[in-house]
C-alpha cells in the first residue's frame, strides 16, 4: 500500500473552497486527510514518500472532457500511449476520448479497445460513444451497451447531428443510461466553405466565413430538445458569445444543460488567423473579441462548466498545406493550463475559475469520480510551479503531433508533477 | 533603386512610395515591348518558375513574356492539384523546387494565402499571381499603370469597382493600391457578394450600382463566376445582368471622360454587355499591354535592380 504525502504547497481546490497551505496525506491510492501545513506538526513515518511542494500549486487532477486519441485508425496523429502521457504531462488525470476513430466507437467492442490499451497510462480515459451508427446521423447507436462497456457519454462529435427528430431520440435514450449526449453544435448549411471566423479578419484574408450563427441556431435547436426531453445535453466546445446567452437563459429555466469552452477560445480571436497560420484553424473556429470576452464572462458566472482542450493532433500532410485545405484543429493537453494561467496572470480570470473548471465542472457535468481533494477521492493530483516559464518546442511535446499555436511561444506554469491514484505518472524537473 | 523586400505578395503592404516606384519604372519598360527586338539583358542567368496552380492564360503568359524581355529564363509549371490531393506538403513542394535553385517563384492559387506559406519556406523571391480571394498585385499595378497613363494622376479620381467583391483578389488589391494612391474606392455587388467589414479596407460600400459609378472617373467590372448561381449568390444570371452588370444607360451616370477596365477574361453580356466592352472607354486591351511591363518592373525591382546597386 503506497504512502505519500505533499508537504508545504499552495492547494487550491474550489470543490471545497481550499485556498491555503496545507499538507496532502495519501494512503491506498486515496487523500486520507488534509491538514494545515503551518498546525501539521505529524511525524512523517517509515517508508512514506515525501513530495516537497513548498513554493508549488497543488490542484486535483485535471479531468479534460474533449479530446482526440485518434486510436484506432489515426495512429500516425497520435495514439492512446502518446495522448495519455500528452495529458499526464499538462496536469491531466483524466480525459474523455471522443468517437470519430476509424473504425468510430459507436460499438462495444471499440469501447474495451479503447480501455484495453488504455491499461497501465498515466491517466484515465473515458470514452465517449458515438449517438448514431458511424456518425452517420441515421441509426442510433446501442447506447446500453456503450455505457455497459464503459463510455461515460455519447458524442458524434465532428459531425453534427442533423435530424432535430433523431437528436431528441439520442437525449431521450441516452438519458435512462445516465450518459448525456454532447452536442457538436454547427450548422453545416451556414458554415459552407467557410474555413475561419465571419468577419473583418475573413474579409481582408479573402477566406470564406463561419457566421456565428452557424452554432448559435444549433445550441437554440439542442436546448429546445433538451427541455421538451428534460434530459442532458452537453455543449461541446461553445465559441459564440450567443451561445453563451442562450446556455445562460437555459440553465435559468432549469434545463439540463452543460457546457464547455476551450483553452484557445478563450484566449485567442480570429486575429490568430493573419498570416494564414493553419495552427489557428480549428472548428469552431477563433471568434472575434466579444465572444472571447462573452466565454469568460460565462467562465465566471458558471455558464461554462468545463474548459476542454479539444486535443485534436494532426499530422504535418494535413497542416502544413493550404489554409483552405488544412485539416481542422490543434493539440491543447500539454499547453492548456500554462495559457490559461496567462489569462489569471493578465487579471481576465481566477485561479480558483481555471482550477475548477478543469476539475470539479467536468467531474460534476460527467459525473465522474475525481476532480476534488476531499479525504477518500482518489489521489488525482497536479502540482504546478507557476514562476517557471517554458516555451513550447515541438521537441518537448509528448503528444505525436506539434499543432499548436503557441510553438515558439514561452509561456509560464510548468506541470512538475501529476499523481494519478497515489502514484506518481509525470515529473519534470 | 529597388525593392527592399525578398517578396511580393501583396499590396496591403506596399507603400505608397513603393507603388510609384514599380508603376514608374513599368512605365520605362513599355518602351521595350515596342522595339524590334524586345529584348533586355537585365535578368540574363535568373530563373523564374511560374507555378499556376490555377488554370490562367493571360496571365501566365503575360509573366513568362515579361520574364524573357528581361533575358531570365522561365519554366512553366502547371499543377492541377491542391498540395493535399497530391498527398505532398506544400514546404515539401517549396523545398524541391527551392533545390533547383530558382531566383523567383511566381504563384498563382486558388487558396488564400497559399504564396505567403511558399514565402516562407523558400530563400528565393516569392510573386503572387494571384491567391484566392485575396490578392493579386500584379494586376492592380496594371490597372493603376492604365488609370495613370489616361488620367495623368491617381489623386483625387474617383473609382467604382462593381462585381463579386467577396471572391475577388482583383477587387481587394485594387482597393488597396488606389486609396493608397489618393483615390476614392467605393464597391457595389449585390449584397450576398459583400463581405463583412469591407468598408474597414479603406472604400465605401454600396449594393446600388448606379450609386458607385455616379460621377466615377473609372469603372472597373469584376468577371462573374457562372458557377456562383449555383450557391445562390444571385438568382440567375439574366437577374445580375440586368441589376448589376454594366450597359450604356447606367455608364451615363458615371463621368464624361469614364474609362471601364476589367481583369478578363470578360462575359460579354453578362457583367459587361459588349457595347461597352468594346466602346470608346474600354482599356481593357491596354491593360494586357500594361502587364507585360508591370511584370518587368516587379522582376527587375526583385532580382535585377540589387545586383546592379552592388556593382
């Protein structure tokens, strides 16, 4: 039985509204108590591995809610090995795998693929299932036995769901397996070839736009069909300030809604695009000043629930081609909490709001176990030196793939430690 | 003198003094195309490869002519697909054309941006033929060449470009180049063709077209792509015809001494009828002339003018 204890660090841990010195004391995998640092006068006994976090953030483990394994079937962008040890070194104990892989996870069989491989990572995965059969937006997918399998969600994300029938079908059934279905909100009609942000920035670049109300009408449609089912909905990845609206207005009405919102939209706008850099093409795509001021705002007043990277890694073949042309996305496991910790530095949000939007809002959206430092939780832990500053070298990256905005850029908050049930998985000097 | 730039990729970018500096010294090229033999030593020794990814006749033959009436040698190469069709990079193509050591590459593209990228991979000097929809130098500095040459100056005129605003690399680099040279540009297009914030590009923005050319010194008609239907842009083409193309009656608004350009190749009865096109204020064949001589100024300013400098 592993004995630990994290002696002298700042632990932030919002589930409790911890914000102080204390001393973490793990037994069997799980916080046996917390104690204040300055009153812990306990002996540290024989054979209890002492992790020295004075000067150092100690957080419960991330839990990232949206990302890309790419196993099985894009194994050249990334794989669960590579993406799980990308997460363990950005602070992450948990991530949640979507179900566009090849063959997609719309079947039992995938999903204990999935967990097989997943054996003996440095972090959890959860899968999430697919809602209809190949995503192809016609049959539902055998949700009971996804859920029998272990997905914890059901998601054609990367494709919407057209069929507003089809869809209230999905959150209906879906619901009596406790799984909430994730809404990749996009109205394919509205964005047609658009490849970046509607607006200025579009214009002078002479790149086709995504209006947004290419998301906003999709969110308005899943809302009202999550109201007629009462049943839950969760918002993948929201990138308009109407949407946000829309996700506020609906939780005030008391519809079983969630949502989550990126590292990069709420840090970059569409600005990101001039110099037609295809590390700032993503899907939603970087919006315009309002929205990203709209998702913090509702970052703060818990509209948004969870920040997820949407860790989509691609391949050189698909990014370094034309703008137009380039695949959709970025890696944002190893990078998410060093910007996001440049947005509490620059005043535009709290530690406390990252910290729990990163742990406690997707294990309460999700319902999963995690995402608190409360005695008898599993030993998920992250610790952070914010004073070191690093910049992000394709060489450094755990994840298979380098598309991410910020190479080349330094960026402050490094992940010294990650610590998934009482174990250490992660360390960096 | 020359350019103090490896590329030239648009005219965002350009100064004003920059601009006058190519279009001046076009202007000292004409002379060339009009000798028995059109022929200049100048670049004798570059390479240039025009790589069109985009099928142009005119303007792909206009670069190689100006390329060999400056003695440079020039390689035509012809893609019919995209870098990921191909299943190749584009730094990868960059790079193995880089590898035969040519002094410039002129890029024609239907994506965006894609001469930028090449620019950046490459030592060698990039030109943009034309990127999607956005820029097209060239063509804008044989526009402001004719204007110039009929008006005398580009101060002060008043300049109506009339058309598919949203795609158009044409109208975006005009708009650029005559404001900055003290023109004032003001776009009409149905309202489905005007993009978001256009008028933050420095023009003014009008769905009337007969608004834009009221009292206008230059027209300049953009080609309608037929396949835009399609994509409901515009009902039908008998439709833009009628409200939006350019026949005698709405010229009457514009001034007197009007003169009508147009990047061509022109639909002639569609955004343009031909008594127009083929009229009195029609430059549209001295704007091919002009190119030849643009492209000149742009090699020489690029490879040629340094080399002279050093000596």
């Amino acid at each position: 039985m592993n004995r630990l204890v994290i002696k002298g660090g700042r632990v932030v841990d919002p589930a409790q509204n911890l914000d102080g010195f204390y001393n973490i004391y793990v037994m069997g995998g799980r916080v046996a108590s917390i104690k204040k640092a300055e009153a812990d006068t306990s002996e540290v006994g024989e054979g209890v591995d002492v992790v020295d976090a004075s000067g150092l953030l100690v957080v419960p483990g991330f839990i990232d809610a949206h990302v890309h394994l790419r196993e099985p079937g894009y194994e050249y962008k990334e794989d669960i090995e590579t993406g799980s040890k990308a997460a363990a070194a950005g602070g992450f104990t948990g991530v949640m795998c979507m179900a566009n892989t090849r063959p997609v996870n719309d079947n039992e069989s995938v999903t204990k693929f999935i967990l097989k491989r997943a054996e003996g990572q440095p972090v959890k995965v959860y899968p999430v299932g697919a809602v209809t059969q190949g995503q192809k937006g016609e049959k539902l997918t055998e949700m009971g036995e996804l859920r029998a399998a272990g997905c914890v969600a059901v998601s054609d994300d990367g494709v919407p769901v057209v069929d507003p029938g089809l869809m209230r079908r999905a959150l209906e059934y879906s619901n009596s397996f406790n799984m909430p279905v994730i809404t990749h909100a996009e109205d394919k009609c509205l964005v047609g070839q658009g490849s970046m942000n509607e607006g200025f920035v579009a214009t002078r670049l002479g790149l086709k736009g995504i209006p947004n109300a290419a998301e906003d009408t999709m969110v308005a449609r899943d809302i009202s069909l999550a109201e007629l089912t009462g049943c839950r909905l969760h918002v993948a990845h929201v990138s308009t300030r109407g949407a946000v609206e829309l996700i506020r207005a609906a939780k005030a009405r008391g519809v079983k809604v969630t949502a989550e919102a990126t590292p990069h939209h709420l840090a970059l706008t569409d600005e990101a695009v001039a110099g037609y850099s295809t590390n700032a093409k993503m899907n939603p795509p970087l919006r315009a000043r309002e929205d990203v001021e709209a998702l913090r705002a509702g970052l703060k007043d818990g509209t948004i629930d969870c920040i997820a990277t949407d860790h989509a890694p691609h391949a050189s073949i698909e990014k370094d081609v034309e703008f137009d042309k380039a695949a959709n996305g970025i890696i944002g496991l190893e990078t998410a909490f060093s910007v996001l910790y440049g947005l509490v530095e620059e005043g535009a949000l709290t530690l406390t709001e990252v910290v729990r939007a990163m742990s406690n809002g997707p294990a309460r959206a999700f319902k999963l176990e995690g995402g608190r430092l409360s005695v008898g939780t599993p030993a998920d832990i992250a610790i952070f030196d914010l004073e070191k500053k690093w910049i992000v070298e394709p060489g450094k990256l755990k994840s298979k793939s380098k598309n991410s905005p910020w190479l080349g850029k330094e960026l402050k908050g490094v992940c010294v430690k990650t610590i998934k049930g009482g174990a250490i998985v992660h360390s960096r000097g | 003198m020359r350019l103090k730039r490896k590329d030239l990729l648009g005219i965002e970018e350009l100064s004003r003094e920059e601009l006058e500096l190519i279009l001046s010294t076009a202007a000292s090229f004409k002379e060339v195309s009009e000798r028995e033999i059109k022929k200049v030593p100048t670049l004798r020794g570059k390479t240039v490869i025009n790589l069109f990814y985009e099928p142009s006749t005119r303007t792909r033959t206009s670069f190689e002519i100006a390329a060999k009436r400056m003695s440079a040698d020039a390689v035509n190469i012809s893609v019919s697909t995209s870098s990921v069709v191909k299943g190749e990079t584009l730094r990868d193509t960059a790079r193995n054309l880089e590898a035969m050591r040519p002094d410039c590459i002129v890029v024609r593209h239907a994506s965006s941006g894609t001469p930028h990228m090449l620019a950046g991979y490459v030592g060698c000097s990039v030109v943009n033929a034309g990127d999607g929809s956005h820029e097209h130098p060239s063509q804008a500095l044989l526009d402001m060449l004719t204007v110039k040459e009929r008006k005398g100056t580009l101060e002060g005129l008043k300049i109506a470009i009339i058309g598919d605003i949203a795609h158009s690399r044409v109208a975006r680099s005009n708009i650029y180049g005559f404001t900055k040279m003290g023109s004032s540009v003001t776009v009409a297009g149905p309202p489905t063709m005007l993009p978001i914030g256009m008028e933050k590009l420095g023009c003014k923005v009008t769905s009337n077209v007969e608004e834009a050319i009221s009292g206008a010194d230059v027209v300049m008609m953009l080609r309608i792509q037929m396949e835009r239907q399609s994509e409901s842009f515009f009902p039908t083409v008998r439709e833009y015809s009628r409200f939006y193309g350019l026949d005698e009656r709405k010229l009457r608004k514009a001034k007197e001494d009007v003169i009508i350009l147009h990047p061509g190749p022109i639909n002639r009865g569609v955004e343009i009828s031909s008594e127009v096109a083929d009229g009195r204020y029609s430059l549209i064949l001295d704007q091919v002339t002009n190119g030849v001589a643009v492209r000149m100024a742009i090699f020489y300013l690029l490879l040629g003018a340094a080399k002279e400098e050093q000596a």
